[in-house]
C-alpha cells in the first residue's frame, strides 16, 4: 500500500492548480458529472474519495465552549449540520461530550445522553467513532479537582470511569485517545497541572491503559497531543514513553498528532518523517484534530493567497497520513466555521475549517477530496 500512496503528492499538486474559489465546486473527472455548488452527489463526498480502510472523520460540535454561545447544541439543533456530518465523513469524534466535566458531572453519576446520541447516529451511518478523551488535565469536574481524595480513592475513581465509559461503548468505538497532552512542550510530564500524575504518579498512565483494555479489548487505544507533529522535545518524550511501556508489555496501539496548525507558522515539513518513527514502532497513528487557522484581515475575509496557504496545510496534513501505512484515520476538528473553537480561544484568528458559516465548501476541502481521490486512484492501478 505504501508505494502507491506515494503518488498522491504529485497528483494532488496538480490538483490544487484548479480554480479554488470558496463554495464553487470543481467538477469530477467524468465530464457528464459536473457538481453543483453545494453537490451531494457520492462522487463529491470526502468519505467516498477516500482509499479503501482509510477513514475521514470530523470533531462533532458541542459542549465546550459552545455551551457559551448564542446558539443551540448544533449536533442536536442544526439539521443540515448533521446532513453534512453523515454525508462526508466515515468517521466522528466527540468534540467535548465525553469528556469528563461533560460525561461524568458528579461523582455518583454519568450523562451518557449525548455520548450516546452521536455513537447512535455514526452506526446509522456507518460510521466509525473515536473516544476522546480518558486521562487529561483539562476539562476535569471541580468535584474532581477539588475533592480533597486519597491517593487510593483517586485511583479507584479513575479506574471505575475508564471501565464504566470505555466498557459502556465496548465493541462500538474503533480508537479511544486514552492519555491526552500529558507533556509540556519541553518533553516534561505535566506533575503540576496533571491531577492523576500529581497525586499518582507517572505509573498512572500505563494503568489507563491497561484498564481500558481490559474493558473493551478490541479498541485501538492512543496517546494524543498537540505540538507533536515534527520531531521535537515533546515528541520525542512520546518515543521514548512508548517503547518503555511497549517493554514492559502495556497495550499502547497508536499516537495521534492533533495538528492545530496556523498560518502564522510554517507547516511541519517533518510531519511524515516524524509519523513513520512510531510506525516502525509497530503502532498505528492518526491525525485527530487538524484545523488551520490565520490571522484574519480588517473586514473579516481571507485574501484568495490566504486561502490557497491554508489549502496547503491541509493538503500536505493528509498526504503525510497517506504516506504512512499505519495511519489510516484523519480528523478534522470541525468542518463548519459556524461552530469553530478557534475565534473563542485565539483572539484575531479564525477561519479555520474546510467550510464557511454557511457551509460553503473552501479551497481546503477541494484539496482534501482531490489528494484523496488521487490516493484511491493510485492504489487502485
């Protein structure tokens, strides 16, 4: 499979030289197929331009910050947000909604509702889910944080969440990101800000990982973290974590890299060199969370350069995943700017999705669907 993939760099540079002018679609290759503007068709859907295996999957929107806005929660709400989130991608992630503040508000009880929901909605849908997340230290109930526990009663509490969530959805949830950003940028383990590596040390980590096996075997089970993509400090920290965990026979299966990238910045050139060193560890790795944000001018609107830079980014996201035989899974964090996290967190950036407010589709997405159809043509031969 490798080989082939490969070829998908080329193709999809010839690709991006078609018009990229946002929410105008470029036709298909079959001349009798031109799409529409806003085209349904199946031959204009990234999921099915997508290789065989490969799955194309997007963040679903609720909770978070959205709970703080001026909208309903769009997963339940918006209808054609939902069209479009069954239509397009084979796979979704819960954006908040499993998270712990959201799933587990008190000590005694769980909110399984909208988890529940969105795993429903993907197996109408055939589609796969991604569990996100297990063990952070970020988004935690203040029960939890401020409870005043015991080393043994932290513990205990841990395991019972991981086997309660991970066993609930057993069977129907393809990767859970079982540790999320447990390294600072410097490759440091976060000891402060951590509550289970503060109060149970490192040993924890490898624990979550053996308790969410235990309680649904089949699931791929990931380290997840963003600033990972090139080969740096806090990577590096991961590559070493992995195989000392790998020795001592704990089921650690992939490493994601989220990829919040920003125009401010050079893409990662090393993205792919860096994937491929925990593929020859024998793990799988995926691209959980990729969104490209930029520095938006005085009206609001990106310049057409703004737009193809982004493209870019996007493009060469998926063509390092491509270009690995063990990633198979590519999220984007969200496809609509309507419900974006970027505005509310990085003051004058956004624009960050493959789709406008009024789900338009941007040059990005065309160069996702094209790279993407190139890759299944190539296999293909």
């Amino acid at each position: 499979m490798r080989p082939l993939r490969f070829a998908t760099a080329s193709l999809a540079v010839a690709a991006l030289a078609l018009p990229l002018m946002t929410g105008v679609a470029t036709a298909d290759p079959s001349p009798d197929r031109a799409a529409a503007p806003h085209s349904n068709a199946t031959f204009d859907r990234l999921r099915a331009a997508a290789p065989e295996g490969f799955v194309v999957g997007t963040a679903v929107a609720g909770g978070g910050h959205h709970l703080s806005q001026d909208y309903p929660d769009p997963f339940t709400y918006d209808r054609e947000y939902r069209k479009i989130l069954a239509r397009q991608f084979s796979s979704v992630s819960p954006e908040n909604q499993m998270k712990w503040d959201y799933i587990h508000p008190e000590r005694d009880r769980y909110d399984f509702a909208q988890a529940d929901a969105i795993v429903e909605f993907a197996e109408r849908h055939d589609q796969v889910v991604r569990g996100h997340t297990l063990l952070w230290h970020s988004q935690n109930p203040e029960w939890l944080e401020k409870g005043g526990f015991s080393k043994e009663e932290l513990r205990a509490i841990l395991r019972e969440h991981i086997t309660t969530v991970v066993g609930r959805y057993a069977g129907r949830i393809q990767q859970w990101d079982v540790a999320n950003e447990i390294f600072d940028d410097q490759g440091r383990l976060r000891t402060q800000d951590n509550i289970w590596i503060r109060e149970l040390g490192p040993g924890i980590v490898a624990d979550a990982f053996r308790w969410a096996h235990e309680a649904d075997p089949a699931a791929k089970l990931f380290f997840n973290d963003y600033n990972v993509e090139s080969v740096n400090a806090k990577s590096n920290a991961y590559h070493a974590l992995v195989q000392d965990l790998l020795a001592q026979g704990v089921p650690v299966d992939g490493f994601s890299v989220q990829a919040h990238l920003s125009t401010r910045y050079g893409f990662p050139g090393d993205l792919k060199d860096n994937l491929r060193r925990f593929d020859a560890l024998g793990l799988e790795t995926a691209v959980t969370e990729l969104d490209v944000r930029m520095d938006l001018p005085e009206s609001g609107v990106p310049t057409a350069e703004q737009e193809r830079k982004q493209a870019d980014y996007y493009r060469r996201a998926l063509e390092a995943c491509l270009a690995v035989d063990g990633c198979n899974s590519f999220t984007i964090w969200g496809f609509t700017d309507k419900y974006s996290w970027v505005p509310v967190f990085f003051e004058g950036e956004g624009f960050a999705n493959v789709m406008t407010e009024d789900f338009d589709r941007k040059p990005a997405f065309y160069a996702l669907r094209d790279t993407l159809k190139a890759a299944k043509k190539a296999e293909n031969r």
